[in-house]
C-alpha cells in the first residue's frame, strides 16, 4: 500500500508540474508527499525562477549548501570568505542539485553575477558551481547557454554521462563554438534546438551547424533573430544543415526570408511558421512556389509577403487545420480575393486566426460573409474602403 500510494501520487503530482502553488502546498501534508513532491519542484527552477534580489539569493544560498568540502575550501583560498562561511554552512534535507533536469545557465550566470566578487574570481566560483552540477549521476533533459557563453562545458569529465541523453537544447548563436563542437560529440539525442540571434557580426559558426548535422533524430527546429543585420551565407549553411534532418523535422520555425528552396525536402512538416523581420526586405518569393506539404496541419506567417503565402497553402493537400496571418499593413482587396480563393481551394478543414486587420471592400466581396460563416474564417472585415479602391 505505501508504495502504491507513493506511485499514485507521483501521477498526480506529474499532472500539476508546471502548478507551483498546488506542488507546494502539498509539501505540507504529510512527509510521503513532501518527498514525492521536492523533485518535481526541482526538476526545472528556471520555470519558477523571477530575476529578483530575493530569489537570486536564496538559489545561491541552496547551491552553496551543496558544494564539496573541498569546493568550499578553493573558494575561502582565493579570499572569496564572505561568501563561505562556516555558519551558513548546513546540509539540507534534500540533495536538491540532484533533481535539477533543466540546466538553465542564464540563471546561475545571473546568480553569479549578483554577488559583489572580484571579477577574476568569478570564473573560480563559476567553475566550483558547474562541477556540483555536471556530475556523474545527473542525466539532464534541457540545456540552455546564453549569450557570450565561453566556458568549455564539454571538457568536463562528467559531460559525456550527463548530457549524452540531452532532449532539448537552447543558445544563442554568439556563444564559443568550440562549446558546441565539443557538444556534438557528445550529443545525438536532441529532438528539439532552439536558435536565437541577438547580434552577428559573421563570424564562423561551424559549431552550430556542427551540432545540428550530428542529431539522429531531430523533430522540431526553432530560429528567433531579433538582429538588425543580415546574415544570408549563414542562412544559406543553416539550410543545407537542416536539410540533412528533412525525413524527421516536424516542427519548424524560421525567422529568415529562404535562400534556397530546402522547404521542397520537408515533406513530412506538420507545423511551420515563418516570420520575417519587418525590417528586412522578402527577396524571392518563388523559394517557396511548387513546394510539397502534404502533411502540414498548421501555418503560421508573420509579415511574410501575400503571394508567399499563398504559395504555401496552395503547396498543401488539405490538412490545414489553422492558418494564422500576421500582417501590420493593410492588404489590398484585390489581394485579399486572391488570399481567400486559396484557402477555400486547398483547405477544407480551416480555421484562421488572424491577429492583424484585413480591410475588406464589401462592395467588391458581396458573398464573402457567407463564405467566412462557412469556412470558419475568422477574418476581422471593414466597411471602410481600402485607398484606391
């Protein structure tokens, strides 16, 4: 019976892992469920983390509890006492390193950088805290590197044990890339990678493209590039890097006009959502004319040009089941025709949400409500003629 209870809950508590309210209270019942519930608490903190003074000392204070005697002693040698002292130092009751599952390293970086420590000792308590982290008994399910990220992770012994398994990896491309090198060797696992680009100065990115190459089974591929510059030779590798995964992508999210038509090899996409800086200019349309999406259920396009995407959901075989259309513009009537035409055509099970405003002449649509009642558009319609209508 107690260990049928224990198994009950851990189902239960498995449903309210991202309710950190109820996973709390529920510490409080009685010592069974405290224990169940501690490591789901634990398993992923970035997810309860708020960047405050508070939080940020309480995290370093539980990390602190944690490391070996002779962690402790390298810090106090190299005048770092403030920090360690003998009368913060307890044991907790639980291992609570042990459950983390999420290596999020924004935040220790951030927990790092808010004690008052010379700067040349913060690689030396940046190295102690790593080692309690990346341990022979950790097998981690997410890793995420922040930006300008350049300590070498992979050559810690403990590495190859504690991400060969890596699920899910986040970075931003302005990291060292002889990290990522090093990661592909040990990495091959990872189903999803998420890419952000928050400046680029063209620099060889050969660790990335590296780490992508390597993956067996790939299934979701995700860009976020909030830059102001461009970038096509690296789009240009990034392509024929992810053209490699075509047979397992499922999901894909691009934040770049394509170069080249590497869409054409995606043939089992369910999702795909690109979104095109409002800054850039879309230079080829025809990159994503007479492409095969016979598996695509879902299309998301922000500020992608009429015609592109209308290409799209005319390379579809009818199962669409939500388009969703971004646009700060306002589209032209004519072009709007053209736009409904397709989706009426080629998707029969739509349902469109649509976040910008598409100004509709009714005059020149005098049907069209009923076909938006019949189809499920939701397209949010203006008596106001559009100009030079």
């Amino acid at each position: 019976m107690w260990r049928f209870n224990e198994d009950l809950l851990f189902l239960i508590f498995e449903k309210l892992k991202n309710d950190k309210k109820s996973l709390y209270s529920c510490l409080l019942v009685n010592r069974t469920w405290c224990v169940t519930a501690v490591p789901f608490l634990w398993r992923n903190p970035s997810q309860f983390y708020y960047a405050t003074d508070n939080s940020k000392n309480i995290l370093y204070n539980v990390i602190l509890l944690h490391l070996s005697e002779e962690s402790r002693v390298i810090l106090k040698n190299q005048g770092m006492n403030n920090l360690i002292t003998e009368t913060t130092y307890q044991r907790p009751l639980f291992d609570y390193i042990s459950f983390w599952k999420y290596l999020e390293l924004y935040i220790l970086e951030d927990v790092i950088s808010s004690k008052m420590i010379e700067k040349s000792n913060a690689p030396i308590l940046r190295n102690e805290i790593l080692k309690l982290f990346i341990n022979k008994n950790t097998k981690f399910i997410q890793l995420s590197i922040p930006r300008y990220f350049d300590y070498q992770l992979h050559l810690i012994p403990e590495a190859k044990c504690c991400f060969s398994e890596l699920g899910f990896f986040h970075c931003d491309v302005k990291i060292d890339q002889n990290i990522l090198e090093g990661l592909a060797k040990i990495c091959k696992s990872i189903k999803k990678i998420t890419l952000y680009i928050t400046a680029y100065d063209n620099t060889d990115n050969y660790g990335i493209f590296k780490l992508i190459e390597v993956q067996k089974s790939l299934n979701e591929f995700c860009l976020f590039d909030i830059s102001s510059s461009k970038h096509e030779s690296f789009y240009k590798s990034l392509e024929e890097s992810l053209i490699k995964h075509a047979d397992t992508v499922q999901y894909l999210r691009i934040s770049w006009n394509p170069t080249t038509r590497f869409l054409s090899y995606f043939v089992n996409l369910l999702y795909l959502e690109i979104h095109k800086p409002y800054f850039r200019n879309w230079n080829d349309p025809n990159n994503l004319k007479n492409l095969s999406l016979p598996n695509l259920k879902i299309l998301k396009v922000d500020y992608v040009p009429l015609i592109a995407t209308v290409n799209l959901i005319e390379n579809t075989t009818g199962n669409l089941s939500e388009i969703s259309i971004h646009c700060d513009n306002v589209i032209h009537y004519v072009d709007c025709k053209i736009l409904i035409q397709a989706i009426y055509q080629n998707c029969p099970n739509i349902r469109i949400s649509q976040k910008g405003i598409i100004l509709i002449d009714q005059q020149e649509f005098p049907s069209k409500g009923e076909l938006i009642k019949e189809k499920k558009l939701k397209l949010k319609a203006s008596a106001r003629p559009v100009d030079g209508v």
